[in-house]
C-alpha cells in the first residue's frame, strides 16, 4: 500500500481532516529544508509537497518563484532533490511527494525518473503543466513503480471533474479558485457543488490548496474538504529569519496556527 494511502486511512480512523504542507527544497538552503521536513513531521503535518526548483513555475505565485530563484542560485536540482529524499527517507514516516514541472522528468528520462522515484521513497507527483488528458504518457509508470499521479482539480466544467475523479490515486488537489497560488484573504467557489461533484465520481480525499493561508481559513475551508494543502505561507514562514533556528521556529509557529484549524 502507498505511504499516501495508508495516512488518509489514519486520518479517517482519526476522524480529523489532514494538514499537506510545501517548501522549495533549496530555500534558502538544503540543511534548512532538512530540519523543515523533520518540523513538519513533528508538529504533526500528514503529508510533505516537496518542490522541485524550476526556472519557470507558471502555476505559482511570486512568494514560490521566488523561493526557486533562490535554490537555483544555490545550484539545487533534480539530483539533489532526489539525494535528500534518500537520505532522510528512513527517519520521515510521513508521505512525501514531488511537485515539479514536467520538463523536469522529461530532461531526466520519464521511466528513469520514476525508477529513481521508487528507489528514494517519493510517493507521488504533482506536476502543474501535465494537464489530465495529457497524462496517458506516464500512466504505465506511475502503475509499473507505484508512484501516484496527483491530480489538479478546479471548478471547471463538471464532466471533467467527473474523469478526473474517476481515475484519481492517492489524494485530489483541488484548487481554491482560478490562478497562481499565493494567499487570498477570501475565497468565492461555491465549495459545497465543487466537493458534491467528485464525490460522486470518487471515495478518494479531496484537499484543498491555493490561497490557504491560516487556521481560519484551514477551518472554513475543511468543512467541505478532507484536508488543506499550504504553500505560499509556509514557504514565507521558512524565508523570515536569519538563523536557521530562526526560521524554523517561525515554520513551527506557523504549523501551530494552521492545526488550530483542524
């Protein structure tokens, strides 16, 4: 069973709503990112997006742009990703995926990569500009390696939620509103006919992601959905801070605020 699989279950036994949180590997540092992910696994997040630094992530806002800019610069890559995932897999129990962008795989080799996924202990991918219909390309490996293909879903029309859902692994990515992600301080999707939507079409967890910010939010929006996925604001948590102690005191607190949400 994959590690996503077997938390959602924990969560559900648990009957609470689960907390996925982000950060830029690299940013600003690799020993930070280290000791962020090892944070994260303490203050009790359930699962850890780690992105994969790239010159031009299109889906993501200033505050993630930023934060590539700044591992590029310290010559993080793909490579390096793939070495910290190895060296710290057997002390992180939580899942851990990759959020990257698909030239990323494509420079690597795809069935490599996914090769290379397995070996690690990376559980699954997230990746912006591989939209549904495109993914037939890698749906043999994500099968062959077991690695799942996370999908992105928006409040668009309601037949391709219903595809997308159908063939969902691992958890749904379900995006707050239309845009680049980055906080928002409200949101307008009608999330009761969004959610109704794919649970019609699938038992697998809808998360929410894009925008959330806060506990509040956390709170408001996990009503409708199993669980919320934060980004933007980890990342600035991780960015405020000369020390290393620093930034990840100001990364707990931020979890901190995020669980009063749950």
């Amino acid at each position: 069973m994959n590690r996503i699989d077997e938390r959602f279950a924990k969560v559900k036994a648990d009957g609470r709503k689960a907390l996925i949180t982000f950060l830029t590997v690299g940013d600003p540092n690799m020993e930070v990112s280290e000791k962020a992910i090892y944070t994260m696994q303490e203050e009790g997040v359930d699962l850890v997006e780690l992105g994969v630094p790239f010159s031009d992530p299109a889906a993501d806002g200033p505050v993630i742009q930023r934060a590539d800019e700044r591992a590029l610069a310290q010559g993080v890559d793909i490579f390096k990703v793939f070495e910290l995932v190895r060296k710290i897999r057997n002390n992180v129990e939580v899942p851990m995926v990759f959020l990257l962008y698909y030239n990323v795989m494509v420079q690597y080799g795809i069935e490599k990569f996914f090769k290379r996924c397995q070996e690690t202990g990376v559980d699954g991918l997230i990746i912006p500009d591989l939209p549904y219909e495109e993914s037939d390309e890698i749906k043999e490996y994500t099968e062959k390696y077991g690695v799942y293909q996370i999908s992105l879903v928006s409040p668009t029309s309601k037949d391709r939620i219903k595809n997308i859902a159908k063939d969902a692994k691992g958890f749904l990515y379900c995006i707050s509103s239309l845009g680049v992600t980055g906080e928002k301080s409200s949101f307008v999707t009608n999330f009761d006919e969004f959610v109704g939507t794919i649970k019609k079409y699938t038992d697998v967890p809808a998360c929410v992601g894009f925008g959330v910010s806060n506990g509040r939010q956390v709170k408001e929006l996990t009503k409708y959905f199993d669980g919320a996925i934060v980004g933007s604001a980890i990342v600035k948590s991780i960015a405020t801070g000369e020390s290393v102690e620093e930034r990840i005191n100001n990364l707990r607190e931020k979890i901190k605020d995020l669980k009063s949400g749950l």
